[in-house]
C-alpha cells in the first residue's frame, strides 16, 4: 500500500508542479525581470537604456542558459521535480499519520499535512528569512544565509510538531477546538521567539524598488501555497479512492 502510495503523492506532486510553473511564470517570472533590470541599473548608472540593454546582451552571451530558457524550461523542471519529491514525502507522511488516526477523512488528513508543510517550508522560514530576488544579497554571504535560512526550516518543523502534540495532549482536558487553539497559539509563541532570537539579515539596497520586492515575496509565497493546496487536494483525491479498496480498508484496520 505505501508504495502505491508513494506513486500516487509523486504523481499530484508532478500535477501540482505543473499547474505551480503556471502561477510562477505569470506573476513571479515579471518580477524577477523587473528585479534584474533594477540591479542593472544600479551597477551600470551611467549607461543610457539603449547601451544598458546592449550590455545585457552581451553579458547573456556568456551564459550557459539564457534568460528565456531560465523562466520556461529550466522554471518548469524544477517546479515539477521539486513538487514531486514533496509528493513523494507528503505520501509517506499521510499514511504513518492514517494508520494512527484510522481512515477517516483522508481529503482532511491530505490537505493539513499539506498546509504544515507551507508553513513549514515556506511561510515560517520566510517570516524571518524572506525571499529576495536574484538581484538582492551579497554573494558573499550566500552560505551563511543559506544555513541560517536551513535552520528556521528545521526549527519551524519542530515548532509544528511541538504545536501538534501539545493541542493533543489538551484535547481530553480542553475539548477539540480549544485543544486547537490551544496549539496554534503555543506554536505562534514559540515562532515569535525564534524570531527574535535568530540573526538578522538585511541586504537590501536603500536604493531597490520596494514595490518590487514586496510583488516578488507576495508571487514566491503564492507560488509555493498553490503547489501545496494543489498537492493536497489532488493526492487526497487519489488516496481517498484507495482506502476505500475493501482489502486496504482491512489492512488498516489489522494496522
């Protein structure tokens, strides 16, 4: 049963990845263009337009993708193997999680794990850390931030899970919605002092477009809740019609 599974979550996930590349190349793609244009200018203030678009030019002649192929082909593969392997994990995790909590309501099941994991690998990270365009950052620092940034991932996974087990542990005493609240207001405590302990990181020009920057979060947030709300939906779909196979039913129960 895990493995098929596992097939089914990689299967939503390449769907996902696929309806994400969409989202991404409407409304984040543009953003990334502008942001680029503006680190051009600012590296290259005394070329008129004209010149700045013919050194732009030549500076894409050295490389080894150009810009278009970056934003079609190259935002598409990665969209689909990146959201594959979160279906893949996404599946793992829904049936560890279904053979304790029995099988009811497998689309509910889907689609929270599918939110704790926006919260985990994007929204959390990012209330700290958010995410800039190419243009934004020093590449010499890219290592620190990129393990500062791994870190808030790691501890906003502990904060879920601490958040999860404490709302359960409350559940007898406080009833199921106050256990929830319970849970939600713990893990925005412990989020809340995360941030504050951490380092903080600012290398954001004072001359960058703040109108740019804050589009550029709004689609990279967007772009990563509508891979998990369409990876939820669709792999709750899928493994809603195969618990509901008489002999995975009594698997589950003998499980």
């Amino acid at each position: 049963m895990t493995g098929k599974l596992l097939l089914q979550g990689m299967m939503a996930g390449i769907l996902a990845g696929i309806i994400t590349f969409g989202f991404a190349h409407i409304f984040g793609e543009p953003q990334v263009d502008r942001a680029i244009s503006i680190e051009e200018q600012l590296s290259h203030p005394h070329l008129p337009a004209s010149a700045e678009k013919g050194h732009h030019h030549d500076e894409a002649d050295g490389e080894v993708f150009s810009r278009q192929t970056q934003s079609g082909a190259g935002l598409l593969s990665g969209m689909i193997l990146f959201s594959a392997a979160m279906g893949g994990a996404l599946a793992l995790i829904w049936s560890f999680c279904w053979q304790r909590t029995g099988p009811a309501h497998p689309r509910a099941l889907a689609l929270s794990l599918a939110m704790a994991g926006f919260l985990v690998m994007s929204l959390m990270p990012g209330l700290k850390y958010p995410p800039n365009p190419p243009a934004v950052g020093d590449p010499s620092t890219i290592g620190y931030r990129t393990s500062l940034y791994f870190a808030m991932l790691l501890i906003s996974a502990v904060i879920i899970v601490a958040a999860a087990w404490s709302a359960h542990q409350m559940k007898r005493r406080l009833g199921a919605w106050n256990a929830a609240l319970w849970g939600a207001m713990s893990g925005c405590v412990m989020m809340i002092a995360a941030c504050m302990l951490m380092p903080a990181i600012n290398e954001i020009p004072a001359s960058f477009s703040a109108d740019v920057l804050w589009r550029f979060r709004l689609s990279a947030f967007g772009t990563q809740l509508t891979m998990w709300c369409v990876m939820g939906v669709l792999f709750g779909a899928f493994a809603e019609k195969i618990v509901q196979k008489p002999a995975l039913r009594q698997w589950a129960d003998v499980h």
